[in-house]
C-alpha cells in the first residue's frame, strides 16, 4: 500500500514536470517584462496545464475588458479551434458586447451569446429583491456567469478560463464565487495587462488594439462604471504599491507584516515611487479582501503535533 501512494505521488511530480518548466521561464524574468515574451510563455503554461489535466477544450467569458480581452488571446494561442468563448451580458454596455465579438472574429474563436438579464431579473423576484442596489445585481450577474461557464466546461469536457490579473487579485476586487480553472494573467498588473494585449493585436487590427487596450478599466455591471473611481486609486498606483508589499512585506491572515526592518519597506517605497499614504491605501485593500484573494476561514481538521514524523516505511510484504 505505501508503495503504491510512493508510486502515484512519484507519477503526479511527473505530470507536473513541464508545468514547472515554463513557470521557471516565467520566474526568471525580470520586469520590465518583453511583451511577446510574456504572451508565449503564459500560452505554453497554459498548453502544459491541458495537457498535465488531460483536457483540450477551453471556455472563456469576454466582456470586452481589458483582462478578459487578454485571457482570450492567450487561450486562442494555446488551443487554437479548442476555444468557446460567451458573452454574458445583463444591463451591460453594448459597445462591450461588440468589441467581444470582434475580438473572436480576430482569432477565429467560436463565441456563443446568452443574454442574463432574464434570468438575472427572474432570480432577483424569487427573492423578492424587486430594486436592488446596482452591485447587488452586479455580483448575482457575475454568479450567474460563473454558473453558465461551468455548466458548459462540463458539457464539452473543458476547462474555465480566469481572467483576473494581479492588482485585482490580491485586493481582492472580485465578485466571491466567481471561479476558473486556470488563472493565466494574474502576474501581471494591470498595466502590464494593457501593454502585452496592445503588442499581440496592434499588428491585427491597430484601432480594436488601441480600444481595448486604453479602455478604462471595469467590471461592466452598468454602464459607465469605473474601476478605478470606485476604488479611490489608479492602477498604476495599486501595482506599484503592491511591488513594495512584495518586495518588502508577507501577506498574512493577521496583516501586511514588514520582512525585516522598517529601512527596507522606506528603501522598496523608494524604488518603486510610492508614497506612505498609497502604500497604507492599498494595504488597507489587501487586508480587507484576503478572504477573497487567498482563503475564506475554514476549521480544518489538525495534524499531528509531534514532530517525529518519518517518511512512511514500506509494508513489510513489499521490503
């Protein structure tokens, strides 16, 4: 039996191996980061988890935003003819739907429509919520969407495709529920997001890259919101503090605890700009949001607590 677990972790490592081939590529780089290079690498990350997976399919929501724009392109570059892309909408802007599905047609990508504002407003009287607050309808939007992708990954035997990046991801401005598969942009900050899709279709189609790419950023729950008007800083201020964090400081459940000295947070705010009141700013952001980014509360079971814990040996029929 213990020779058997040996032998199934042994088999796992494996299929891991070229996953961890391109995440070392990945990890050697030093910003600022070579757009195409960037691309090719979050594409074969993304072949090398389908293959470790077994799956070939992917299915991706576009909205016409600037991350889900890049997690399509990525997605077309790894499975190319092996991509469903959906557009969602529910009291969105049209001009995202259009910008969407031009983007499909860029990259030869199938792409099915189904509008959520029926089921959105079927749900909403269900729980006789008749008016509710625009991030309400929002967030069960976007649960919904959740929902739909999931439910089609299963039907074509697919994966779901994040579309999160950085910035997003660790101050956790995200809708809790939303889920993927595979989160291919989430090392990049959101300006690094802008740059690497406006390189890949600028020599496509100029005008759409130019559009997509200098789009203000939002979640398209109505039309007209804003990102970074909602979140009382610009991205660019967001990722260059959150630099400093990672540079200088570990993320815990407890805060945003300094490695070392208060010099070294005073040396990294220095390098990357950022001023005490941005860094405190978005500290506050990251604190508020690790449920989201890293972990909801759980009471899991313990482990053991003596500390004499060896390797299993090996059943004595199998010595």
């Amino acid at each position: 039996m213990v020779r058997a677990l040996r032998d199934r972790a042994a088999d796992l490592r494996r299929s891991f191996e070229a996953v961890h081939a391109v995440e070392d590529r990945w990890y050697a780089r030093q910003p600022p980061y070579d757009p195409d290079e960037t691309l090719d690498l979050m594409a074969a990350w993304v072949r090398a988890q389908l293959a470790r997976i077994g799956a070939e399919k992917l299915v991706i929501g576009v909205s016409g935003g600037v991350d889900s724009s890049l997690a399509l392109v990525v997605s077309a570059l790894a499975a190319p003819g092996d991509v469903i892309a959906y557009l969602l909408p529910s009291d969105s802007d049209p001009a995202d739907a259009d910008d969407g599905r031009a983007l499909c047609a860029l990259y030869d990508v199938a792409v099915r429509e189904v509008d959520l504002g029926a089921p959105v407003q079927a749900t909403l009287r269900a729980l006789g919520d008749d008016d509710p607050a625009p991030l309400l309808r929002g967030n069960l939007a976007s649960r919904l969407r959740t929902a739909v992708l999931y439910h089609e990954a299963a039907r074509h035997g697919a994966l779901v495709m994040g579309t999160g990046d950085l910035d997003e991801a660790y101050i956790g401005y995200s809708c809790k529920g939303a889920a993927a598969d595979l989160h291919p942009i989430t090392g990049l900050h959101k300006d690094e997001v802008r740059a690497v899709l406006h390189a890949a279709l600028a020599p496509k189609d100029p005008a759409l890259a130019e559009r997509l790419a200098g789009r203000p950023a939002s979640p398209g729950y109505w039309p007209g919101q804003d990102a970074e008007q909602e979140l009382g800083l610009r991205y660019a201020q967001i990722g260059a503090a959150l630099d400093v964090i990672l540079d200088s400081c570990v993320i815990e459940q407890e805060g945003v605890v300094p490695r070392e000295s208060t010099l070294d947070v005073r040396i990294a705010l220095a390098r990357h700009g950022v001023s005490e009141a941005e860094l405190l700013a978005v500290t506050a952001l990251v604190e508020r949001g690790y449920h989201k980014a890293f972990a909801s509360p759980a009471l899991h079971r313990p482990e053991r607590l003596d500390n004499d814990q060896a390797p299993l040996s090996p059943d004595p029929e199998e010595s």
